[in-house]
C-alpha cells in the first residue's frame, strides 16, 4: 500500500458524511505506520468506539469506507470466523460492521454489513508470526494465500459499498 497522509484517508472515505469526516480521528499507531507490507489500513476510532474506518486501495488509489458495529447484544461463548481475514476468533472478538453505501443508495438508507475481527486488526492477524521487519524469511504459501486472500476480499467489501465495478 502506498504511504497515506491525513488528507489522503479523509478524502478517500467515499461514504463519509461530513460530520463524520469533521469526527474522524487517527490512532497513534498511523503516524509510525510501515505502509509497504499492508493491502489495507483500518481502525476504530479511539473517541468513538462504535465507528471504524477501512482504507485500501482500488485501481491504485486509497478508498475507504467508515464502518459502525453493530451493538452486541448476549454473550458470545461460540466461536466466530472473520469475513475478511477468515480468522476463527472466541465470538466476542468478531463483530457484525455495517457501512453505509456511498452515493444515492446511502442517501436512501441501503447499507451492508459484514462479520470483521471487532479490533479491525485482520492485516496483523494473517501475518502473526512474521518478523515485523523486511527479512531475508519467505512467507509459506499457506501466509501467502491467506494475505492474499484477505487483500482480495477486503477489495471487493469496499468496492461494494463505494459501488466501484
């Protein structure tokens, strides 16, 4: 992924309601971001914990998405899998996000929603293990598979909700 700056996440949120761009705050972390090894960036927001923001990248340019959780309601005892990461996670630790659909259908109220690691932290997850830094190590084919994977299907969740073809 390509190194981001402030205007660059707040301009790619194609979803984004005024306020919400005017609300949106970074987390610490995206000021020592390594942005090379990443297919995407997200987060939840550190003020307001029910929205989350989700940046990759669509014919080469950063788009995003803002994301809500969905209010948890009972407890989660069973386990749960990550759309996007294909993680099996304890149940609590995966959470039902929505996101508005950009355009005149988010205007008309049509979302989507999908089943993400409640952290939003599925780049890390496919890739736990690995040396934080470059290395001379090769990831399997099984990491590979899974990176790509979880690259491809965040894509496709985004362009979804921005109505990109």
């Amino acid at each position: 992924m390509q190194p981001l700056v402030e205007t660059d996440i707040r301009s790619s949120l194609g979803n984004a309601s005024a306020a919400e761009l005017e609300q949106l705050s970074l987390p610490v972390r995206f000021f020592i971001t390594e942005w090379a090894p990443l297919d995407a960036f997200s987060w939840r927001d550190p003020r307001i914990p029910a929205r989350g923001y989700l940046i990759t990248e669509l014919e080469g340019a950063p788009a995003g998405i803002v994301l809500r959780a969905a209010e948890r309601t009972g407890s989660h005892h069973r386990a749960a899998i990550c759309d996007l990461c294909h993680t099996q996670q304890p149940g609590d630790q995966v959470e039902m996000f929505s996101a508005r659909r950009a355009g005149v259908r988010g205007e008309r109220g049509d979302s989507v929603g999908t089943y993400i690691c409640a952290d939003l932290a599925c780049q890390d997850t496919v890739r736990l293990g690995r040396p934080p830094a470059p290395s001379e190590v090769q990831p399997s084919a099984h990491e590979l598979e899974r990176i790509e994977g979880l690259a491809r299907r965040t894509r496709a969740f985004v362009a979804d909700v921005l109505a990109v073809r």
